[in-house]
C-alpha cells in the first residue's frame, strides 16, 4: 500500500504512515516495522482517526481512543474487504 495518497485526516499521523509501510497497531501495542514485537504504546489521536474512518464507512465502531480487539477485528474485516475487491 506504500505510495498511495492519504488521507486528510490521517495526514500527520506518524504510526498510520508507518502502517502504509509495513507496521501495524495491535491490541498490545505498536510494532512499527513489522516484525512481529511492539516496540511502543498505540498512539491514541491515531487510534481514534483510524476509528472514526471505520464509524463513516458504517461499521459498528465506538471512538475509544483504544486500538482494542474489537477495533483489530473491524480493520481485518475491512482489510479484507477490500483486498477481495482488488482482485476479484
């Protein structure tokens, strides 16, 4: 996904760019390159924007401010979704 656009309310974001480029929030926390460990607490302005795209796009999100399970559960369901549609 590295070299699409972002954006706007994720401009700015260090650990969603950081996403874009292999790192990923989990529940426990950041891991900002991919390789499996956290290596920092999930930044929670970048935790609530990544919750409010989820709550326009409709899915059934609450702004917590916490990249929680169910948070994790949605972007996969998401993720997913949208990865079926490029190649199918």
């Amino acid at each position: 996904m590295a070299g699409e656009p972002i954006a706007p309310r994720f401009a700015g974001l260090r650990q969603f760019e950081k996403c874009l480029a292999g790192g990923r929030m989990t529940p426990n926390g950041f891991d900002s390159n991919g390789d499996l460990s956290v290596d920092e607490a999930n930044d929670v302005f970048t935790v609530a924007a990544i919750q409010s795209a989820l709550k326009a796009l409709q899915y059934p999100m609450l702004i917590t401010f916490v990249y929680d399970n169910a948070t994790a559960s949605i972007v996969t369901q998401g993720l997913s979704s949208r990865r079926s549609r490029s190649t199918g």
